[in-house]
C-alpha cells in the first residue's frame, strides 16, 4: 500500500489539488475565471488512471516518471497563469477555464466528435478495405504487379493535404470531400505496402500452401492475408494518424462541425481557451483510438514472424 | 502405382547474365512402393532434384513423369515435408493438418477434422492439438508436418531434410515413427527423402542415390530387410561395410572439390 500513497507525483497531486482548490486566483481581479471543478475533475481523472497504470502497468518506475512529468507541467501551467498571472491571459488561458470549457461546450465537442469519427470510420476502412484487397491481387500477379507498382509509387508520394481544398471544391458535400480525403491520405501507401508485402513473402510459405494444391482464392485469402495480418495491424496507427491529420486539414476549410473545426473556429475567434481544449481533446480521442488498435492485436494475433 | 522416372533431366537457373548448372544429365527410375534416399553434400542439387518432383521448379531439359505423365505442378498424389517452416504460424496443429486435408478433397470441416486427429494422434500428437506451431519444439512440428503429408494419403512422399535440424535423440525417434507409418500402408507409398546423413539414408532406404556435383554419381542398393530398427540395424557387419564405401564416396567428392590438399581425416 506505501508504494502506491508515498511517490513523487502523488506529493505533486495534492499540491496541485490544494493549490486549484484553495489559493486565490490573482487573475481573478482583472479577469473572469470559470469555475475550478472542471480542473479539478481532470486532476483527479489523471490521478485515478496514474494509480490504475501503477497498479496494473509493467514498468512502476515509468508510470511514475511520467506522472510527475504531467503534474509538474500542470503545476507550472496553473502557476504562470491564474496563481501568480506572468503569462499573458488572453494567449495562455488558465487551465480552470481551458477545462470548463469540456462542461460549458460539451454538446458541440461531442457532436464534432461523432461527426469526426463517422467520416474517419468510412474514409479509413474503406482505404483499408481497398487497399488490402487490391494489394493482394496486384502484389499475386506479376504482370499487374509490374505495370502498376511504379505508378502506384508515385501517387504515394503526393501528401493528401496538398489536394485536400482542391477536393473541399470539387465534391458535392464536405463530408463526401473529407471521406475522399481520408481515403486518398491512406489508400495508395496501404496499396503499395500491400503490393510490397505479398512481393516479399517468405518463400516458403507459398511453398507449402502450393505443395498443398490450394486454389488461387485460398492462397490469396487464406495464406497470404492471414500471414501479412500482423503486419496490416502494425501499420493501422500510422495509417489513423495519418487520417486524423488529413480529416483535419479538411475540417480547417470546409466543416461545419468536428474536432479539428472546433479548434479552427475558437482560434478564429481569439477563444484560446476553447482551442486548447479541443486539441487537448483530439490527443485523448488518438490515444484512445491506439491503445483500442494495441488491445485489437493483442486479442487478433498470437503468433510471431 | 506410383512410379517415377526422369530421362536426361538438366535444369539451369537463370539470372539476367548468370546461368548456373544445378542439374545435369540425370536420368533415373524409382519404383512404385520404393523407398529411395538422396544423398550428397551441399550444394550438389539434390533439393533442386526434389523440387523438379515437387512441381515447384521446372526442368530445362528433359522430362520427369509419374507413371508415364509429366510433371506440370504440384498435384494430389504427392505429399512435401521441408526442413524448415512449412506449418501455418497462424494455424493450430489440428486447424494445420485439416487445412491439408480440406484442399484435396471435398470433406467438410468436421470429417477434415477427425481424419487430422486421427493422424495426429499415430504421430504421438495427441495433448498437443490446440497448440501453435511457435509452442510446439521442432520435432513436434516434423511430426505435424509428417500428419499433414500422409493425411491427404498421397501416393508419393517427398522429404526434403525433414530431420536436418532435430537434435539427434528425436531424430531417431522421428526416423522409426516414419518407417512405421511407411510399413503400416498395405499399398506402400513412394518415398524419395533427401538428406546428407549417411545413417539416416542406410535406415530408411531401400535405395540410395548419390550425387555428386549436379550429377548421379553412384546407386547403391541397401539390402537389409525389414522391419529395421535402430537399435539392432548399427551392429551389423554388412551396415558397417556399406557405410564405409558411402563415407569414402563422400569425402572422395570432398576431396575433388577442394583440390585435393586440404582434407586430413
């Protein structure tokens, strides 16, 4: 039990904790500050995961290293701004008031989130879908693999966010705009790893699944893609980062509502506090999407190379 | 009836401005129900050899056929077990052998399923099932491999140093498992089994063929009779002569490639 109370970041929470709760605000005079509970509340949700990870997590002394490290810049975030007020308020809100702003905007966060994933689920499975399946077919047939991997090649090269506002234009919708977007940002990298993959297949397991009389649609579906399967896994976090950051370029010059929209407008509107908030926001829901990604190999692939 | 017959086999690889002579010049018959072993040190063809019986490479010249056919690919009546990696790392042993099993002919899952326990049961499988072919040693995956071979009761085994990599105490294990399964068959199976140990080929075959550089040096017929085991096999006196002159033919082959100077035995 002492090893879980007597720790560095748990002397750092209380502090915090009493610091937020108890010690008048110096902006308090000249601006108005929100309501504290917010803050709070996320203080004590990082504290509940920190002893979560303790409890339950490999590495102690990582787990605490990083606590501290969080409490330590909330400590100094709290500090420079609403305690002893040296930073400018209007570009470094207060935490109090970037947190509360989870309670006061929490309907239009939550509809821009929904709004967000919906896009992001069709546009990345639909580039994943694609991009396997053509990828195995493409990458079987060498004659097709021939003609197609240079050209493939090139069109990977060319970064989606370069034609995204080309694409915002020319589609009827912006969500069939950022759909496409997404699906462009992922699908030609995901063709030519794919191509890649089945082209460098170990030799020997085409071998044996040959020696075995296997139909061309078993080889295809039944050897090839459960063998590259870990490797599909292992690019998806890349491939979600890569299409959250696409999804937001697209959200910054067309959407109406979304994550990446909701921090475009707050800066627009000089609402750094609602800004930060919603990046804050976008980290949480990435992390979240990973670790589910993580959870999903686990659970799907037992085996190694 | 499974014979095998190669008529002036020659076979090159090809690169963009190599060619390399893996096979010349081979012309050999085996008989239906034969046990033949290949022998000779690296490099000298003799997986190239199997692989032309597999159907996964083709010859340059001349022809192999099974009972008067040529060879176009893989097919139904032969069976392969590798030295290395030919399971499924995805699949369990059972899900293994069925997958085998459920290509060749029309079984359903359930019937593909029983006939790949019952195989892997006479392999000494049996705890073993559910497991993956990471959590099985290397002789348990020889024995799945084996399972999966003779469970689609093929008509011509071919094993490419299906024990090259087994300690040598499971080797022997595996050797007596696969002469039992062999001699278990009222319709004996044609083997043709690879492998660079004399005693493993003196063993099993009822035939040896020895190649040297990317030809068929010699055949030598191994008379013994059977059932041979292991324990009773190495103290005869005729086993000791005829692995003499096996041992001799390859250090002789040794001793050509190297020139001649360096070998000190």
């Amino acid at each position: 039990m002492k090893k879980y109370i007597l720790n560095v970041p748990n002397l750092l929470f209380v502090i915090l904790a009493a610091l937020v709760s108890f010690a008048p605000s110096r902006l308090d005079a000249r601006n108005p500050m929100s309501p504290a509970f917010a803050f709070v509340i996320a203080i004590i949700a990082v504290e509940v995961f920190f002893l979560y990870k303790l409890k339950s997590g490999r590495d102690a002394t990582a787990t605490k290293d990083i606590a501290a490290f969080a409490y330590a810049a909330l400590l100094l975030w709290e500090l420079l701004t609403s305690k002893l007020d040296i930073l400018k308020y209007i570009f470094v809100p207060a935490p109090e008031n970037v947190f509360y702003v989870f309670v006061k905007f929490g309907l239009t966060i939550l509809s821009g989130f929904e709004r967000s994933m919906l896009l992001l689920t069709a546009g990345f499975s639909a580039a994943l879908f694609f991009g396997v399946l053509l990828g195995i077919l493409i990458g079987w047939t060498p004659r097709l693999r021939n003609a197609v991997f240079p050209v493939v090649k090139v069109f990977s090269t060319v970064p989606a966010l370069i034609y995204t506002p080309y694409l915002v234009v020319l589609m009827p919708t912006f969500a069939t705009a950022s759909i496409l977007v997404i699906f462009l940002g992922i699908f030609w990298s995901t063709l030519m790893n794919t191509i890649n993959d089945v082209g460098t297949i170990d030799k020997r397991i085409i071998d044996s699944a040959k020696i075995l009389n296997v139909k061309t649609k078993v080889m295809l579906f039944q050897v090839i893609l459960p063998y590259l399967l870990p490797r599909i896994i292992n690019s998806l976090s890349v491939q979600l980062n890569i299409s959250v950051m696409t999804l937001n370029a697209a959200e910054l010059i067309g959407a109406d509502r979304g994550m990446g929209y909701f921090v475009k407008r707050s800066i627009d509107y000089a609402n750094y506090d609602q800004a930060i908030a919603g990046i804050i926001f976008i980290a949480i829901v990435l992390t979240a999407l990973n670790s589910l990604i993580l959870v999903a190999k686990g659970k799907l692939i037992k085996w190694h190379y | 009836m499974s014979r095998i017959e190669l008529r002036n086999l020659s076979l090159a690889y090809e690169s963009e401005n190599k060619r390399f002579l893996a096979l010349e010049n081979i012309s050999l018959s085996i008989e239906s129900g034969e046990f033949v072993c290949v022998i000779g040190s690296s490099g000298c063809g003799k997986s190239t050899l199997l692989g032309v019986l597999e159907g996964l490479i083709f010859p340059s010249s001349g022809e192999a056929l099974i009972d008067g056919v040529p060879i176009t690919g893989t097919g139904p009546e032969r069976s392969v077990v590798f030295q290395h990696y030919s399971l499924f790392p995805w699949m369990n042993a059972k899900q293994n052998v069925a997958f085998g099993i459920r290509q060749v002919n029309n079984a359903s899952k359930k019937e593909a399923n029983e006939i790949a326990e019952d195989f892997l049961i006479r392999v000494g499988l049996k705890d073993f099932m559910d497991k993956l072919p990471a959590e099985l040693s290397g002789g348990m995956q020889q024995r799945v491999a084996i399972a999966r071979a003779l469970a689609v009761n093929p008509k011509i085994l071919l094993m490419d140093e299906p024990f090259g990599a087994i300690d040598a105490k499971t080797r022997v294990q595996l050797q007596e498992l696969l002469l039992s399964l062999w001699g278990a068959d009222a319709e004996r199976k044609t083997v043709v089994f690879v492998t660079h140990d004399t005693d493993e080929a003196l063993l099993l075959s009822d035939r040896i063929v020895f190649m040297g550089p990317r030809r068929i040096e010699q055949e030598i017929h191994v008379p013994f009779e059977r059932p041979r085991r292991e324990s009773t096999f190495f103290s005869k006196p005729e086993y000791a002569e005829l692995r003499k002159n096996l041992v001799s033919l390859f250090y002789r082959d040794v001793a050509q490639n190297i020139g001649g100077e360096e070998v000190l035995i």
